[in-house]
C-alpha cells in the first residue's frame, strides 16, 4: 500500500518536533537534576544527573499532543506514562524499594489498558491449527498489563552503559514506524516518531561520556510507551506477524530480561538480586569498551528491527533468510574483529616485571565506568554507572 505523503510530512514534522523539544530542555532538566539531588557518583567521583529522561518525555508529549488524535487508548497510554515518569523522578532521587514500584507500574498499565490498549486477539503461530486466532476473552486485561509491565522493566534492564537504552529505543521505534507506515496506521507511526525524536534529541547529552543520565524516568517512560503503543500498532494485525514481530523489534530486551531471571532463579537468586550477567556487562569482559559495546548491541538490535521489517513486507522463509544472513555477517564480522584484537594483544602485550611480578589485568575485571550491579525492577547502585 503507498504511503502518503502527507502522512509522511507529518511523521517527519513529529519526530522533528520531539526532537527539538529534548534537545533544548536537556540542559535545564540538567540542572533540575542537580538541584533536586538526583544525581549519581560513579566511581571515579564525578557527579552526573540522572532523571534525564524527563527532556525524552516533553518532546515526545508535547509532538503527540499536536500531530495525534486524542482519542481514548492514547488518553490512557498519556495518563499511564505521567504516572511512571513521576514514579522515575521520585526514584531517581530517593531509590525507592523494588515492590512499591512494581505496584505503581501495574497501576499504570491497568489505567492503560483499561481505557482500550488491550491484547484482544492473538494470530496463533501453530501454521498447522484450523483456528488461525486466539481470543484471550477474560486473559485480555492480564496479559496486556504482564506485557506493559515487563517491557518497562525490560528496556530498564539494559540502561547499563551511556546511550545503550536511548539508542536501542530509537531503534525500536523507527522500527515500528516504518512497520506502521506500511500496514497503513498513520497513528502509530506519529507517536513512534515522537517518542524517536525526543530520544535522538537527548543521545547527544547521553552518549559515552555521558553528560546526564536518562535514569529511571527515561528507561521505563520508553519501555511503557514502547509496549502500549506495539498493542495498537502489533498485536491488532491480522497476519501471523501480530505474534513474531513485536518479539524481533524489542528482542534485544525481552532477551537480556529472561536470561537473567532465568541466571539468577538457576543460581538460587532472588530475580531481583545485582549481577554482572547482563549482555553489556559480558561484551565489556571480553575487552570492548563501552562504545563499542554500545555499538554492537546497536548492531543486534538493528538486525532484529530489520527482520521485523521485513517480516511484515514479505513472507515468512524470507524474513528468516534475512535474518539468518544478518547474523551471520555479524558473528563473521565480531569474530574478525575479537581475532585482530587478540593478534594485537599477543603482539603488543609484554608482561609486566614488577617487584613482585605482577600479572597482567585480565579482561574479566570490571572497568571503573560500568554498572557493577543491577536489579531487575531497575534498582541499581547510585554509585556505579
């Protein structure tokens, strides 16, 4: 189906809009920040102001209120997310316990999908069943609020290095964008440029090293608004492609989420307990520094919101095909890169004669500018970064 070019001049206005709004407003969320006292101390003594993610929500607010349609759904996605970037501003200054937030997200998305942004109807992904859906009936309002909710913790999750949750969202945006604009939903794709472009405003204050962090009120205003909005936008297709692809588009982490419930319930842990596990911490212990660790979860993410694309455009073998290939150009590409710098290492490296012949650093050690802890409803150290 063409796409009009109205609606594409109004999708570049919103993202233009959004974008500008973040960019301006980040200085003076800035100094808020450290006004109020939300502002973490890394390890090498430095303070910088978390609660960034509040510029990401003006941009995004004030372009949804002027390019989209105010209808109901959206209503309560809007109410949904002022709770949450209240709750992230009140947890970015005070470290609020684990629990209370987790009852205020699910009060959240309750507000949300009751006012209409529900999972209703699910393409069954059994190609060999009769019953091509799934009608959730009563299981609708749970499973939309579980989802909601787990998403926002998800996208929390890998707020770990600078920029890493600001880009892999941009990402996932632009990748439900261009989807949207396909399949033909005007809306969706406006509030996905409005949500890009207030992040694409902020990534420059953001990017390693970081001038403020988006801190809670970043990471899980975008996880909310990412998983309501994939509802609409999603859920609601008709083809078999309602189920994969809003896996593909936000399966970086949906990924990181589950392998670390799954590593820390294996462990005897708590889901909720700190580790180094997650996907940044393990490219940072095999010797990349942060960005290019950043740079290769870009990578990954943009495989998968690729994949996503094309699953919507094409059928079903071909968007594996292209997945398959992308993976395996990037595994080819890492492995030439690890391989060089490994040669370089061998080369290069002398070992160190010291008093006491001291051993070399191994690569395992966590460098001083990387989160040493996370908890899983995004309770990290203030100190580590």
């Amino acid at each position: 189906m063409p796409v009009q070019i109205s609606v594409i001049g109004a999708v570049a206005a919103a993202l233009l809009t959004a974008a500008i709004v973040a960019f301006i407003t980040t200085p003076v969320v800035r100094t808020l920040a450290f006004r109020v006292g939300a502002v973490d101390v890394p390890r090498d003594n430095h303070p910088i102001p978390r609660m960034g993610g509040l510029a990401i929500f003006f941009g995004f607010i004030l372009s949804a209120l002027i390019f989209v349609p105010l209808d109901a759904p959206l209503r309560g996605m809007l109410l949904g997310a002022v709770i949450i970037v209240i709750l992230g501003i009140f947890d970015d200054i005070y470290a609020l316990p684990a629990l209370p937030k987790l009852l205020v997200q699910i009060a959240a998305a309750a507000v949300a999908v009751l006012m209409g942004n529900q999972i209703e109807v699910l393409s069954n992904p059994n190609i060999f069943s009769s019953n091509p859906y799934w009608d959730l009936g009563f299981l609708s309002i749970p499973i939309s609020v579980f989802w909601i909710v787990g998403i926002t913790n998800a996208v929390n999750l890998i707020d770990g290095l600078d920029g890493l949750a600001c880009g892999v969202s941009t990402i996932s945006s632009m990748t439900m964008l261009v989807i949207a604009l396909t399949v033909a939903e005007p809306d969706v794709a406006l509030l996905m440029a409005a949500l890009a472009g207030g992040c694409i405003g902020f990534l420059p204050y953001n990017l390693n090293p970081a001038k403020i962090f988006m801190g809670d009120t970043g990471s899980t205003f975008l996880g909310f608004i990412l998983a309501t909005v994939s509802i609409e936008g999603l859920f609601k297709s008709y083809a078999i492609i309602s189920f994969a692809v809003p896996f593909l588009m936000l399966g970086l982490p949906i990924f990181d989420t589950c392998f670390a419930i799954l590593r820390r319930v294996s462990h005897g842990q708590s889901p909720m307990a700190p580790d180094r596990g997650h996907i940044h911490h393990r490219l940072i212990d095999m010797g990349f520094n942060q960005k290019q660790a950043v740079a290769v979860l870009y990578v990954i993410s943009a495989i998968l919101g690729l994949s996503a694309v094309v699953l919507t455009t094409t059928n079903v073998v071909r968007a594996m095909v292209v997945l398959m290939a992308l993976c395996v150009a990037g595994g080819m590409a890492a492995k030439l890169y690890l391989d060089r710098m490994n040669h370089r290492d061998q080369d290069g490296a002398q070992p160190p004669q010291g008093r006491g012949g001291a051993k070399p650093r191994k690569l395992h050690n966590p460098p001083s500018d990387v989160a040493g802890s996370d908890y899983f409803f995004g309770e990290e150290e203030r100190s580590d970064k």
